[in-house]
C-alpha cells in the first residue's frame, strides 16, 4: 500500500472514476476533488475520501493538502462539450483555463511534484497527416480545443517554474464503461457517438443522425480512433508510475493508432442488439475532418502501456451493459428505500 494520496479532480465523472477504480487497484490511496455538477455521487469509490467543492476554492485546497499527503493530482475536472463551448467561450476559459490555473498555484505551493492533466486531441484541429503525433501543429477550432491548449501551455509554465514534473495526455474519442459495471457515463444530453448509439439501441432515444456520408473515407463516413476508458485509467497510473520513477515532462496521445467509421460503429451496435438502428443521414457539419487517429507509438514505447479492450464489439458490448445499469442506478435514486 501506498503512504501518500493521489488527489484526483473531477473523480466523480467518467474518467476521473474509472482512473480512480485503476489507481486503487494498484494500491494507491486516493482523494477526490468534486463539486458534482456534472459528475456523479454514484460513481464516487467508496474507498476514496471525498471533498466536495470547486477546483478554484482555495481554502478548500489549502484544507486538503493540510489534511492529506498529496504524492500527485490527476486534473479531470474540466468542460467538455464542444458545441456548448462554442455557445458560452467565456464560461470555458474561466473553468478551464483561469479555474485551472488557481489549481495548478495551491498545487505548487503545496510541493506536490507531480501532475497528469486530462487534455485532448481537439488541441490539433483539423490535423493536416493522420495518424496524428505529438509534434503535429496544435491549431483548435473550438474554444475547447483552445482552451485546453492554454490550459497545456500554463501547466508546463508553472511546472517549470516550480520545480515540477507532469504529462499530458491528449485523449482522442473516449468509449466504452467499466467491464465489471461499477461506472461508466452518465452525463444528459451525451455527443459521443457510441454513448448515443447506446442510447438509440435501448430506446432512451428516439433514432440519431450521421453528420455527411461523402468523406474521402472507404465507406464515406468520418472515422475515429476510440479508445476504451479502461485502457485510458491505464494509461493515466502508467503515467503516474512514469513521474515517480523520475520521468521528465511529456505530452502523450491516447488512442489505438486505428480507427473505425461513424458506420461501422452504427452497425456493431446494431449487430449487438441484433436489430437496425433507426438512424437518417444528414449533411456533414462544420469542422469535422474526415479521419482523426492517433499515433500513439511514444505512449506505448515510453510507458511500455499494452491495452488489453482494443476492440469495438468489447467497446460497445460494455457501453450497452452499462447503459442498462445507469437506469438502476437513477431507479435507486430516486427510491433509494427500495435498494
């Protein structure tokens, strides 16, 4: 067993959890950091201990590292829904950005060496080679994108400056839920593709649409490349394995380095269920490339990860079971007498 915590923000939302199930796994007690607006008590690990408050409230942070011996903080609590970040930018800087930043200052202040940031591939763009490196030209086209880049360039600042080490991790489409079923997402109103399909299949949704099928693609759909979020909690205590051995700062991206189409992942779920979707095509929408993939060469190399959910009908199979166990969980809060 470990002696001190990693403090995980956000351990209450889809990632932060199942990174939090990886860590505990391997022995690492953990802290986690929540204000659950969009994260969920449910998904809390009962043998985590819990603060809930906001990232930026500083005597709170000031109160856990006083009370906890913080080794390292994984940062997962950030905004993420692209469109909705195109409609308020300015509620994206302030939580990812500024939020961040008063974060990263009690993170210093309190010596904590090391830090694991949860960024994304939406810091590349419209990437003009795929599979995508991490020297590729980082150009957003959102103010997600933009702000996690922001949100990059300040952590590398401070660590610098503070005698810190961190990696960043650069997740491309993350899919699936826990095998065994103890989390996955839950958040309304999801955009990731195989959480809507999931959705469509158990009915929660009425049909779904696929955004332009005249890609320069084999079957002319856009693809991705999805990584199961259980190789990518992996990933996360890999890197932190990485920092205390004494690894230096470094940025990794976190995919497979293959991909599937938007149609190809609309008819596993369809096989799954052994029935069509009700899907209608529609035109393509603005600033979606055609293909985005990772290369993820200096991740596997680096920290000699070995993902063992590479496979879509395991991504998919998990995302249906869970989506069936997300409404016991509502079921049982909403009559918790009846658990």
């Amino acid at each position: 067993m470990q002696s001190q915590a990693i403090l995980v923000t956000g351990g209450a939302g889809y990632i932060g959890s199942h990174t939090v199930l990886a860590l505990r796994a391997q022995g690492f007690p953990v802290v986690v950091l929540d204000d659950l607006s969009t994260g969920h008590a449910a998904l809390l690990h009962p043998e985590a201990r819990f603060y809930q408050g906001d990232i930026a409230d500083t005597e709170l942070l000031k109160r856990i590292f006083a009370e906890q011996k913080i080794a390292a903080v994984m940062h997962f609590a950030a905004k993420l829904i692209v469109p909705e970040s195109v409609k308020y930018p300015e509620v994206y800087y302030h939580n990812n950005v500024e939020k961040f930043s008063v974060l990263l200052d009690a993170v210093a202040a309190a010596k904590v060496p090391h830090v694991i940031f949860s960024s994304t591939a939406a810091v590349y763009g419209e990437p003009e080679i795929v599979p995508v490196t991490e020297d590729a030209k980082c150009a957003p086209i959102n103010p997600y994108g933009a702000t996690k880049l922001r949100a990059e360039e300040i952590l590398s600042e401070t660590t610098q400056k503070n005698n810190m080490h961190h990696v960043t991790l650069r997740y491309f489409n993350v899919a699936g839920a826990d095998p065994a079923g103890r989390s996955g997402q839950m958040m309304p109103d999801a955009t990731h593709l195989i959480k809507i399909a999931a959705e469509v299949a158990l009915r929660k949704r009425p049909g779904m649409q696929i955004f332009g099928t005249d890609y320069a693609t084999p079957d002319g759909t856009c693809i991705r490349d999805y990584i199961h979020v259980s190789d990518l909690a992996d990933a996360h205590v890999k890197a932190l394995q990485y920092l205390q051995a004494g690894g230096e700062s470094t940025t990794l991206n976190c995919g497979y380095g293959h991909g599937y189409s938007v149609a190809e992942v609309v008819d596993m779920v369809s096989a799954a269920i052994h029935a069509p979707l009700p899907v209608t095509m529609a035109d393509r929408r603005g600033g979606d490339p055609a293909m985005l993939v990772a290369d993820s060469s200096k991740l596997r190399a680096l920290l000699q990860w070995a993902p063992i959910y590479d496979n879509l009908r395991d991504i998919v199979r998990s995302a249906l079971a869970w989506e069936v166990q997300v409404e016991n969980i509502r079921a049982q809060q909403k009559n918790p007498k009846a658990a």
